[in-house]
C-alpha cells in the first residue's frame, strides 16, 4: 500500500518538465507551479515557498541542491512538492527544519539528506520538521543534526510514511533520551517505518548513546516492521 501511495504522489503533476540549472531559474519555475530536471547542481541563496495549491516534481537528475545559511524548502498547507532523485545537503537555519519545514504534503524518492541542521537552542529536525504528511522511500539520511527533537527528522502533529529509508550517524545535541538521534516523534497523527535501517545515530551529541527513534509523545497510530538496528527511546 505505501509503495503505490509514492508512486501516485510522486507522478503528482507529471507533465512537461522545465530543465533548469541555477537558483533563479529553479525559484522561478516552482513559483509558477512547473514540474522541473535539474540539469546542474544547485546553491540556494534563500527559502523556496511552496504556496498556493500546488502540485509539483522535482526530478533531480542525479544533482545536488545545497545550502548553506538558509532553509531550501519551506512547503505550505494543501501543497504538494514530490522530490527524486536528488541530494539535499548543507543546508541549516536558526529554526526547525534546517532543509525543508513541511506544512502540506513531501515525498522523497531515491533522495540523499546528509549533512542539514538546525542553528540556534531547542531546534528540532536538523533535515525536516514535518507538521504535514511526509512519505520517503529509498532515501538516506545522513550526518544531519539538530539541537532538540529529531537528528534528521522531527514528526511534529505529522504524518510519516517511511519504506527502505537509511538512517546512518544523524544526531541530537539533547540529553534528553527520548528526542532521537534519527527521528523524534512528537503528538504525531500516524508513523509508520517499515524496512529502514539504522546506524549510528545518537543523542547527546555526535559521540553520545544510540537513539534512532525518540518517541516523547506516542503517536495516534504506528507501525515499526521489518527494520535492522532500530534502537527507540
């Protein structure tokens, strides 16, 4: 069921695409709500808002899209952006979600997440804080950080679908055992994670304890199955 799921939101708007290779053309294509290829490796210079109704696929092409010194997305409530395919790195800000903050609805196909974080005291989701519906597959995260709830990825009142993910050295400054070093999942409508693997993901700082998933409110519904060195707190 959450492979069709992703498929179905990935084609989201799957029309022609716009092939784009610099910032300026990237913000102006999205802004217009066009599906685009990436055909160069992108630096942001500032956020991207997703507003506005929109349904849009990023095809990555294989390239990165990189910080630092902002957010890269910033995605609104009844908004789709469907990533694949591309790398996601360097990004980090003084507020939760050092790379994309998700209102709407974010899915993450054949992606690379690595080294995103969060500035600042009491940030969580060094990579993604996710209030809206967030699904991944296929996706690694990696060397992201945050100082407070979720290393890569804090699930706040969200919902979170993750199927073949990697969760490999992400962590949280916190002592606080049950914010995770991968995940943290806070007052959260629904987690699933199914077939993800885990590694070195800590809290405490980069060389404190294993933590993938801080669970420090229960979520509505879960499901954890079939996952390798999954350690929750």
């Amino acid at each position: 069921y959450l492979f069709f799921v992703l498929m179905l939101m990935t084609a989201l708007g799957a029309m022609a695409q716009t092939d784009v290779s610099t910032f300026s053309q990237l913000q102006s294509a999205l802004n217009a709500g066009n599906d685009v290829r990436l055909t160069a490796n992108i630096q942001f210079t500032s956020a991207i808002t997703i507003s506005g109704g929109k349904k849009i696929t990023i095809n990555g092409n294989g390239k990165k899209l990189s910080g630092p010194s902002t957010r890269a997305f910033s995605i609104s409530s009844g908004n789709t952006l469907s990533i694949k395919n591309a790398t996601l790195n360097n990004f980090d800000l003084n507020a939760g979600g050092g790379a994309i903050r998700n209102y709407g609805t974010l899915v993450l196909d054949g992606c690379t997440i690595s080294n995103n974080h969060t500035d600042g005291s009491n940030q969580g989701g060094g990579a993604i804080e996710n209030q809206g519906t967030l699904y991944a597959r296929n996706t690694t995260f990696t060397g992201n950080y945050s100082s407070e709830i979720g290393g890569a990825i804090n699930n706040y009142m969200g919902s979170l679908y993750l199927s073949e993910c990697t969760f490999l050295n992400n962590y949280t400054t916190s002592s606080n055992t049950k914010f995770g070093g991968a995940i943290g999942n806070n007052s959260s409508k629904t987690l699933v994670i199914v077939n993800c693997i885990f590694s070195g993901n800590k809290y405490n700082g980069s060389n404190g304890q294993a933590s993938d998933l801080g669970v420090y409110r229960t979520p509505n519904d879960y499901t954890i199955a079939g996952c390798t060195g999954i350690a929750i707190t």
